[in-house]
C-alpha cells in the first residue's frame, strides 16, 4: 500500500497560515471629520501622562484611535491604504512631536489644536473630492488625487513645480514660507512622507547621504526639478 506524504499539505498550509499572519487585520481606513476629532481626543486621554513616548509610539497610538480593528503598524501584506495610512501616520507623529518640544508645549497641545487635529483622507468609497479647478481625481491604491491642475511654484494643497535646485528643504521653505529650523525639517518630512507623493511621485535611495539617511529614510522625493510634488494643507502638518 502507498503512503501518502503529508508533508506537502503541512508545506502548504504553513504558507497559507504565513500570509494570513502578515496581512492581519487591515482594510482600508475610513473616517469622518467628526470622527477624526472625537479619535484623537481618545488618543490623548491614552497618551501617558509621565514618561514620554516616540513618534512611533505615537503613530501606533493614533492609529488605534482612528482604527482599533486594525494591526498598527501595519503588517507586510496588508492593504496598500492601510500603509499609506501608516506612512502618513508617522509624518504626522514626527511633525508634531518636534512642535511641541519647539513651543516647549504638552503633545496634546499641539495636537488638538486647530478644528480638525486629524486630516487623514482615506476614504475609498465615500470620498471622491475634486481638484481645484473642477477635474476629476484619478484613483490609485485608494488615493485621490493625481498630478493635475499643477501650481507654478511650491504651494500649500497643490501639486506643483520644482524650484530648481532648492531640493526637498528648500521647496518645503517656499511652500510654507519656513526659514531653516526645526519647523521646516518637520514640515520636508510630511511632504516626503504624504501617500499623495508615495503613490505618485518618483524617489530615490536615502543611502550614501547622512542627512537623508537620518530623517528621510528609506527613500527621498526626487527633486529633479521635472517631476511636480505634493504640498499638504498647513493646518494638515501643524502649521
């Protein structure tokens, strides 16, 4: 009589069980402007009060806010809006964790100021904004918002041109009107880490230079001085 090998099943379904493992709970991130404020006030009555926290920390924070269903950091094979969501999370976290140590204020200070402390747009199905000048979106990976309606010159909620050879810190500084500082190194960061950029614009290795390495990494905008950038709203990144 032939025995029949277990041994491909047992292969199989541990590559089954592997990529169920790394997609965890993930979808795609839906919240309105109400919701966004009612998650963050949650986010800081979970804050601790006496030891302080990373940005990282902070990022998983919100995101449990936002979405306490969903794996936070995202895991590999999760949904590309939920890593964008990520992405964005960490930009945001970083942005305002040197605000406050720059206004000598308490992280919720900062963060719940404003009228709309949160400002992640994520909605798949529900969101459908358009363009200023009236065109359309196109979609990718859950993203509104391709390259259209380009400004002429760096400019806060638009797509818009290189001033050459400024790069990334120097763009963000005519964007924003932010001399160098703290502020504007925050600010470059949420422009390089916006899902707007990731899902449309062109990067490139952070390895080889120590600035990038320390606060772009993995990989920077590509300020070729061709390709049009994204530029958050102000009040998106705190400013």
């Amino acid at each position: 009589m032939y025995q029949i090998s277990t041994l491909p099943l047992v292969g199989f379904a541990a590559i089954v069980g592997g990529y169920f493992w790394g997609r965890g709970r993930t979808g795609d991130v839906v919240l309105s402007e109400s919701e966004s404020q009612k998650a963050f006030e949650d986010l800081c009555a979970s804050i601790p009060k006496d030891s302080p926290i990373t940005a990282k920390q902070l990022a998983e924070l919100a995101g449990e806010s936002i979405s306490p269903d969903m794996h936070w950091p995202p895991r590999f094979f999760a949904t590309k809006a939920h890593k964008a969501a990520w992405n964005f999370l960490l930009s945001w976290a970083q942005a305002k964790a040197e605000l406050a140590a720059a206004e000598s204020k308490q992280l919720c200070d900062v963060i719940l100021q404003g009228n709309n402390p949160l400002q992640v747009n994520f909605k798949k199905a529900q969101f459908n904004p358009t363009i200023p000048g009236g065109s359309a979106p196109t979609k990718v990976g859950g993203l509104s918002g391709g390259p259209s309606n380009i400004a002429t010159a760096p400019t806060p909620g638009r797509w818009a041109k290189q001033v050459p050879n400024l790069g990334l810190l120097g763009n963000t500084g005519q964007a924003y009107g932010l001399p160098s500082g703290s502020a504007r190194l925050a600010a470059s960061k949420a422009v390089n880490n916006h899902p707007l950029n990731r899902a449309w614009a062109k990067y490139i290795p952070t390895g080889g230079n120590n600035f990038n390495e320390q606060h772009y990494a993995p990989a920077i905008l590509s300020f070729d001085n061709v390709q049009p950038i994204y530029y958050p709203p102000a009040e998106e990144i705190g400013l």
